[in-house]
C-alpha cells in the first residue's frame, strides 16, 4: 500500500453586506500526488442569517485547472444548538 500526503491551501474573505446579508470569496489549492498534479479553483458564496442561531448560505465553486470540478453548486444551513439544550 502506498500512502502519499494530501496538502491543501486557501485564501478566503468574508464581508457583510447590510445587517443579514455576507458575501465571501476564496481560492484554493490542494495537492494531488497520486495523479501527480494540483487542483485549483475559486468559490463564491452569499450566506443570509434567518435567526441569531440559523445561517443559511449558497454559492459556486469553480475549478481551474483540468484535474478540479469544473463547476459545483452549494447550499447550506449552520444551526447553532441553544445553551439551554447542552446543560
């Protein structure tokens, strides 16, 4: 068996635009020794916050070199469990 390290990096910023609304933007790499080569891509995504404990976002990813996904839709929630619940 073969085992070689996978390495991963990226860049992200975030910025609020009015009081519910985020944008954010990111590029990333990551190694791919098996295949000898890189992927590279960027993503963009708009997050919209429902509640103090509810997030709900969506974006696209866009790969950049022939071995990344060219084109991925996202969508997503982050719900924050209340205090009261864990204790």
């Amino acid at each position: 068996t073969t085992h070689r390290a996978q390495f991963g990096q990226s860049i992200s910023i975030s910025h609020p635009v009015g009081k519910r609304f985020a944008i954010s933007g990111e590029i990333w790499h990551f190694t791919q020794p098996f295949l000898r080569s890189n992927a590279l891509g960027n993503l963009w995504a708009v997050s919209y916050t429902a509640r103090k404990n509810l997030v709900l976002d969506g974006g696209f990813n866009h790969g950049l070199t022939s071995t990344s996904t060219q084109w991925e839709a996202l969508v997503g929630f982050t719900y924050l469990l209340p205090h009261k619940l864990l204790h």
